[in-house]
C-alpha cells in the first residue's frame, strides 16, 4: 500500500462523549475519551473492510514529540463505505495547549502507513480542560435571580423544656365514715373489796339454873384403837387461773369445793378439768331468808383496779377517693432546629441550532431557554464548539461568543465570526456549557 493512496477525510471530529448529556439529574461519572468520525478514501474508492489504525498524539503538526503521559492508541476498525467512528481515550492531558492527531492506516500493523497531514484537536476534546480548569477571573455579579428551592428541612430541633406543674386540684370530698367496729370483750372482773367490819355482837342471855349433878357410872372398859384416818385437805381459797396447786390443794369456785388431783395443777377451772379437779362438796340450794340483824355498817371496801380495755374495733371501710385536679398548663415549644443547607446545583450542557443567512458573518443574537430553572442566576456560560447542523464538516474558523443576558431560565448570546470567515453556513449548531457558580 503507498502513501497516498489513502486520503482521510474529517467529517465530524473530535465530538466528546461526555459532554453531550449533562443535566441536573444524577448521571454516571464523565470520562476523558472523546469520539472521532473520518472518511477514508483509497484512490478515489470508499472502502469496506476492516483496517488496522494507531492513533498517535503530538505536540506539533510536523516532527515533535509524543504528547508526555500518553501512548500510542492501535485499534482494528471497521470501515463502511468509507465511513469509521472510534472512541479515543488518551486521559486527562487537555490543558489547553494545543495538539495534533497522527494517523496510521494499514491492512496489519506491519504495513500501516501515516497519512498526509496530522489533524490539529479541535475545540471539544479541549472543553474537557474548561470542565478542570482554573476558574478565570471572576465575572461582574450578575443580576440576583430568584430565590432558589427550600432546602430540604432541618432536624427537629430538641425538645423544650417541660412546662412548670399545674395547680393541684381541690381536694376531693372526704368519704364517709365507716361502720363502727364490734365492741371488745369486757375485761377482766376486778378483785372483790375488802370484807366490812363485823358488827357488834347482841347481848348475851340470862344463865338457866344448874341441874343437880347425877351420880357417876361405873367406867366402862378401854375400846380398841382406831386405824389412822385420812389425810386432811389443804385449803386454799378461792381458785385463781394464775396459781399452782400441788395434790390435795382445795379451792372454792362457784359456791362449790373441789380437791386437786395433781401437783403443779395450773389454769385448770375446776368445774370442767374432771382429770385435775374433783368435786368435794356442792353449792348447795339457797336456804329461806333469815331475819335481818341488825343492821351494822362496816367500811366501804376499797374499789377493785378497772378491767383491761377491750381490742379495738376493726377500722371502718375507706371514704371514696377525691376528684383529681386539674391539669397544669402545657410547657413551652422547644427552640425549632436549624435549616437545612440549600442542594447543589448542577451543570448544563446543550446546543442550539439556529438559523443563519449566508454571507452574513455577524448573525445577530440568539436566546437559549433550559428545559427547568437553574438554581440561581449566577452561572457561567461558555461555547465549545460550533458547526454545521448537518455534521458535514466542521465550520472553519471560529467565532467571538458573547452573553447578551442571562437568568436563571435563559440566556441570550452572540456569534461573531473571525480569522476572515466570509460567514456561517444554514442552520449552524452551536454548543455551550453552563456552569452555576457553588
């Protein structure tokens, strides 16, 4: 294959993939490769097979050196009619400086061959340097657009504190009282008083006279000595529940006597203890009233000590509970939180295609209107690029762009064409990028 059988021709170059759908939705991470488009021309023929290219970027259109952090770029590509479309990546070197395109064409690598001319890079491989670049100097502040969207709200702030306690209520309405409780067991009877004085006794009788004294009788002879009777009782009194009576102890109790049928005989009431306490003689009836005597006055005794108080009665049922007071006044609404921070704007990226006369070089101005407002006004509006709507041909030269005005839902711009370019063609696409300032 010669030199110059092949001839490239540039129909749409160096459009950059990643520039082309930039909106305020979330998008995935842009690159740094950008798409080339050519023609390839073999002696006057459009072929259709697969080619073996390298791409290789210079710092000069005619010797030079390879571009410092970039390597050589060898692709098989499929060429259709002549056309071929291929993405190049040669990473995040556009800084401005100018660069030219080498291109080698070859059924192998072993007979590829650099076309005629390296192709200079045009504007938007370059506009991925604008989206890193130092910002320049800034702008006059432009006029304040309208107040962007709430942010979202901030946190609940924390709560107050809480308000001072209402006044108790009235005290509710005492209960009833409750029944009165069964009266106790009468305590214990107190001892009996001290016997009276007996009273002065009656005067004696006159003495009969004495009978005469009979004679005395022969005496009669000696009986025989008796067996030794009994033993006799021991007489204790009355019974008392508090004493301890030994065997053959006698007490009285109820008018009756009874005998102790044990020793150490205690707390027993001789009536019903039949195995401590026999009956020894019974209470018996009470006999006709005699006369009275006469009448002597002993001594009050003293009076016997009061019995035990009885036990209490039990406690009456509880009165009905009061009504509850009222309740104390709320307290004050806690301090409300902080607002939140506004969101971040994000950037725009479109093109316009307008219509232009041709042979006029300075078109007049044309005004751009975003599909939903910009978060503020204050953004930056640049061109990267400008060409035929079409995509036949990039338009030579390059234009003065110029922001006529601008707010938060359009701008206005002007194009005025340089390097002695006669005008711009029918329906001229231009490219821009705005970015809201943080």
């Amino acid at each position: 294959m010669k030199r110059n059988s092949l001839c490239l021709l540039i129909t749409a170059a160096l459009m950059s993939a990643a520039s082309m759908n930039i909106s305020a939705s979330p998008v995935t991470t842009q690159t740094t490769a950008f798409t080339y488009q050519g023609q390839l021309n073999a002696a006057g023929a459009l072929p259709n097979s697969e080619f073996q290219f390298t791409f290789t970027l210079y710092d000069a259109a005619v010797d030079g050196a390879i571009v410092a952090g970039t390597a050589p770029i060898e692709q098989p590509i499929q060429v259709i009619n002549g056309l071929f479309t291929t993405d190049l990546n040669f990473g995040q070197i556009f800084n401005g400086t100018q660069y030219w395109l080498e291109i080698k064409v070859g059924s192998t690598l072993g007979n590829e061959e650099a076309l005629a001319e390296r192709q200079p890079i045009s504007a938007v491989p370059v506009a991925l340097y604008a989206l890193n670049s130092p910002p320049g100097a800034a702008g006059a502040t432009g006029a304040t657009g309208p107040q962007g969207n709430d942010g979202a709200a901030g946190a609940t702030g924390e709560m107050g504190p809480q308000g001072a306690t209402g006044i108790a209520g009235a005290a509710g309405t005492a209960g009833a009282t409750g029944a009165t409780g069964n009266p106790g067991s009468a305590g214990e009877a107190g001892a009996q008083g001290l016997p009276g004085n007996q009273g002065t006794q009656g005067t004696a009788g006159n003495t009969g006279p004495q009978g005469p004294t009979g004679d005395f009788g022969p005496p009669g002879p000696t009986g025989a000595t008796g067996s030794n009777g009994a033993t006799g009782l021991s007489w204790q009194g009355d019974w008392a529940g508090v004493s301890s009576y030994a065997l053959a102890d006698a007490v009285a109790y109820n008018g009756s006597s009874y005998i102790s049928l044990l020793g150490g005989n205690s707390g027993n009431p001789p009536d019903i203890s039949t195995s401590a306490w026999t009956l020894v003689a019974q209470k018996g009836a009470a006999g006709a009233t005699g006369p009275a005597g006469e009448s002597g006055t002993g001594a009050t005794g003293a009076q016997g000590p009061g019995g035990a108080d009885g036990a209490p009665g039990a406690s009456g049922a509880d009165g009905a509970t009061g009504a509850t007071g009222a309740t104390g006044a709320d307290g004050a609404t806690g301090a409300t939180g902080a607002t939140g921070d506004s969101g971040t704007a994000g950037v725009r990226a479109g093109q316009v295609t307008v219509s232009v006369a041709n042979g006029d070089p300075n078109p007049t101005s044309w005004t751009v209107t975003f599909s939903s407002a910009m978060v503020s006004a204050n953004y930056s509006i640049s061109l990267v690029s400008v060409g035929a709507s079409s995509g036949i041909g990039m338009v030579s030269g390059g234009c003065v762009f110029n922001i006529e005005s601008q707010t938060s839902t359009e701008f206005s711009f002007s194009c005025r064409s340089t390097e002695g370019m006669a005008a711009f063609p029918a329906n001229t696409q231009f490219q821009y990028l705005a970015v809201p300032f943080q």
